[in-house]
C-alpha cells in the first residue's frame, strides 16, 4: 500500500500539459521502487467552474486537505473573465492557501549556469544568482476585510481592500525566512513600505525582534519599491528576501526574469508543522499562471512544474537525494542546450513541452 498521497490540481490552460510531464516522473520514480506515492486528481480553476459551477469543489477541497501533499498546476484565462468574483479561477488557489494554512511561500530564484545568457540582464548580473523570496501567503491584502466595492450614488462607486496584518502572521513568517536563512547565505532583506504603510510599521517592528533571535543573520530592511529596482541593478547582493502577499507576488514574477523566464520558477507553499506528527501541510505550484497566450499549442516550459515537484520531494518528503536528481536532471538538459520557447536562445535547439519533459526523465533514467 502506498505510504505518501499526493493531490494533483492540473488546472488550466497550460497546467494540463506541464502537469503530465510530472506525472511520467511520478510514475516512473514509483515503478522503479524510489516513491511510493499514491495519486489522485481532481478539479480547480475555470475547468471546475465549468464542471459544477465552483472554482473548486467541497470533494476536491476535502481531498486536498487529506493529501500528503498538493501539486498544483495553473488556473485561470478569458474565457472565466466574467464569472461571478468569488468564482473566479483565482478563487480556487486562495481558498486552498487559506483553508491549507499555507502561509509560507517559498520562491527560490536561481539562474542555471546554461542560461546565464538567456536572462534579458547581462551574463554577470546573473550567473550564480540563488535568491529566495520568502511570501507571506494568507494575509494582507489579498484577504483583509472589509473587501467590496460599494455604491456611492452619483454615478460613483468605490473599490476597497483592506491591507492587515495582525502580529503573529508577520512573527511565524519572519521565523521560516530566518531559518531558512541560516542553511544558505546567511542574509536577510525584510521588504515593505513602512514609510508609507501602517501593516509596514508593524512588519518591520515584528521582524526586527524576530532578528535578535538570529545573532548569525545578517537583517537589512529595504523598502519594497527599491527592492524592485535592486533585483534588475543588483541582484547577487540578495539571499533570502522576507515580504508580505502583495510584493511578494510582484517581486517574485521580477526575480523570474533573472533566471530567463517565468516558466523556470517553482514554489512551495507550507502550512505550520503538526504538533503532534510534525507532518505540514504543503502545496506546491509554479510561480507562472496559465499562460492563455500558448496554451494549447505544446510549447510552455514544463521545468517550474517539475521543479515544483523536486520542492515536494525535499520540503513534504525528505526525499533530499531524489530532489537533487530532478533538479540535477534539469540542469542537465539545460547543459545540453534543450531549450523551450520561453528560453529560446540562438544556436540552440527549441523543443515542445513533451520533449522538454521526457528529456528531463531520460536524464533521470540513465
Ligand atoms: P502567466 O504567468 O500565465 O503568463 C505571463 C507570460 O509568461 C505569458 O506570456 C506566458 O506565455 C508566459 N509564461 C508563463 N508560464 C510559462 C511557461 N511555463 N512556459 C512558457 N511561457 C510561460 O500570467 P498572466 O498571463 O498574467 O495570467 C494568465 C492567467 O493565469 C490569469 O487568469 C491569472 O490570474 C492566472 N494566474 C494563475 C496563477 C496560478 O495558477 N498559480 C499564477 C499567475 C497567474
Ligand atoms: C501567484 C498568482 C496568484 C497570486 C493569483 C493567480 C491568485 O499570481 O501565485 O503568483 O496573486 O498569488
Ligand atoms: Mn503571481
């Protein structure tokens, strides 16, 4: 019987297609004995509002609750732009983050030697780069109350979110930034707009405390819009950047771009450990959404998907040896000069999605 579920939400558009070249690694790692992951799919995003009228259903939603892990695929496009707002195919992946726990998100940004070049900045800004965004994912604004957009009368109406943040949020984030901190480089850069925000005099008040837990982590505070333009000046100076939902999200698609392209970059999103088992909820999921311009037609990367993969294995499972080898076989096929679309340098050859992501199990074969 098998020991580890895993919960696949494929989604939409180019989700589908990335998400089958996971599971040929899935299936190929359990036939050779190295997981023994049981998997189940189900429904999220537009094509679960169009099987029952949801972004997600309460089956699906009980299921990812259940599951060892989630691997998500991406939600969303036109053809949804005009369902009602808390049906939307966003809704879905919200409503798995917040009913998940999953407050954590870590976006590693790392640029691979082969595509130093492929990056729109220049060779020397990027070769070597390994930064890590770390994202609070269920606060801010993206969930505070009051959220709506109220009639004034008059022909006008007003549009409200509500940035909040309450203490512990911004201390349990903080903690999973420095910790991680101190298995790599040692750096901290807390990013928020205290000079103007009051949830930002309260972020860097909470994170500055949580420094003086971590005598051997460098802290710097930045302001998130220099925070933007240091990452195209400068970005080696980085490691781990701590930041809210918001910039997260913006300073995430920014840091995809060092590395050649949206479609490279992976994310986990973790909940806060059992007491009891220690196990956490998890999702993992790439940072890119699902790219209605080229969907359908076999070319997205699948490489964020299946790095996203190699994070369940590391982060849900301990299967470290296994990460590295995915992650191994990626840079490898990038070695050899595979190139998708997205990453399409000259001399190189450009393949679909399918051969990208067999290339990669090949890798892991030999
Ligand atoms: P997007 O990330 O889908 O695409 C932005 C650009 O990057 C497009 O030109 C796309 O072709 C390219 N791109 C993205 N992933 C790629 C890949 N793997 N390979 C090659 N090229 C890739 O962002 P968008 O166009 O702003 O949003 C489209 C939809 O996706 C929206 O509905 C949005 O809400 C949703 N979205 C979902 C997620 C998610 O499910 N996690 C994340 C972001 C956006
Ligand atoms: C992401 C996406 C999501 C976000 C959307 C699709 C809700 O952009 O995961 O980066 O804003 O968090
Ligand atoms: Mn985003």
């Amino acid at each position: 019987m098998a020991t580890n579920s895993l919960f696949l939400l494929p989604g939409d558009g180019i989700g589908t297609e990335i998400m089958a070249e996971v599971v040929k690694i899935i299936d190929w790692s359990n036939a050779e004995g190295l997981t023994d992951f049981s998997t189940d799919s189900g429904l999220a995003g537009g094509c679960a509002y169009d099987a029952h009228g949801e972004a997600i259903s309460e089956d699906d939603m009980a299921k990812a609750l259940k599951a060892d892990a989630v691997i998500f695929g991406a939600v969303g496009g036109p053809k949804w732009d005009n369902v009602p707002y808390d049906k939307r195919p966003e809704a879905a992946l919200l409503r798995l983050r917040k009913d998940l726990g999953l407050f954590a998100n870590l976006r590693p940004a790392i640029c691979y030697p082969a595509l130093a070049d492929a990056s729109a900045l220049k060779r020397e800004l990027v070769e070597g780069l390994d930064i890590l965004i770390v994202r609070e994912l269920t606060g801010g604004v993206y969930f505070g109350e009051p959220k709506e957009i109220i009639d004034l009368g008059d022909g006008q109406k007003r549009g409200i979110d509500t940035q909040l943040y309450d203490t512990y949020e911004i201390d349990r984030i903080a903690r999973v930034a420095f910790d991680l901190a101190l298995t790599r480089g040692k750096k901290l850069h807390s990013a928020d707009k205290k000079n103007v925000m009051k949830s930002g005099v309260l972020w860097d008040e909470v994170v500055r405390g949580v420094a003086k837990d971590y005598a051997d982590v460098s802290f710097n505070h930045i302001l998130a819009d220099n925070c933007a333009m240091q990452l195209v000046r400068n970005p080696k100076q980085f490691d781990v950047i701590v930041t809210d939902n918001l910039f997260g999200d913006i300073l995430s698609d920014v840091a995809a771009m060092l590395t050649g392209s949206l479609g490279m970059l992976p994310s986990a999103a973790l909940g806060a450990p059992d007491p009891v088992t220690g196990k956490r909820k998890a999702m993992y999921e790439p940072v890119h959404g699902s790219a209605p311009d080229i969907a359908g037609q076999g070319i997205a990367n699948p490489i964020a998907m299946i790095a996203s993969y190699a994070m369940a294995l590391r982060y849900s499972f301990g299967m470290t040896e296994l990460a590295d080898r995915v992650e191994g076989a990626i840079a490898g096929v990038l070695a050899d000069g595979l190139r998708s679309a997205d990453i399409a340098q000259e001399n190189r050859k450009t393949v679909g999605t399918q051969e990208m992501g067999a290339a990669i199990l090949a890798k892991l074969k030999a």
